[in-house]
C-alpha cells in the first residue's frame, strides 16, 4: 500500500517519490484506514465488497532541492 501511496504523490499532486520523506521519519505506518461497504454494479458485473482506504502524509519538497520548503501532503492509497 505505501508504494502506491508513493504513485498516487505524482498522479494526484505531481509530486515524484524522490522529492518526498513520510511526515514521520521512517514510517510507512498510514495515519488512517477506513472501511466500508461498496454496493454491487450489475452493469460493472460487480458484486457488493467492502473496500479499504489507507491514508498516508508525507512532506514533498516544492522546490526540487532536497530539504527546502516543504509542503505536507496526505493521499489515498486504495
């Protein structure tokens, strides 16, 4: 899950992995997981499921250089 956390950073805020560090150093821990029901879509052939949200922070550096000016940023990794 972190590692598509790490790929939703570039889709969702542009962010590439390199120019980011976990909020909390070393911790690939997500600060939130919610759970719930996903009603089934016959149309999708999909049937009812429960699905899993994994929220993660992180700190990207809006600058490009390493350790200047860094903005927090939470995504889902789904």
């Amino acid at each position: 899950m972190y590692g598509a956390a790490l790929r939703g950073l570039e889709a969702v805020f542009g962010a590439a992995w390199y120019d980011t560090i976990p909020a909390v150093p070393d911790d690939d821990i997500p600060v939130d997981i919610k759970v719930h029901a996903v009603s089934a879509d016959p149309a999708e052939g999909e049937p009812s499921h429960v699905h899993a949200d994994f929220r993660y922070v992180f700190m990207a550096n809006d600058c490009g250089k390493p350790g200047e000016q860094f903005s927090t940023l939470s995504v889902l990794a789904m």
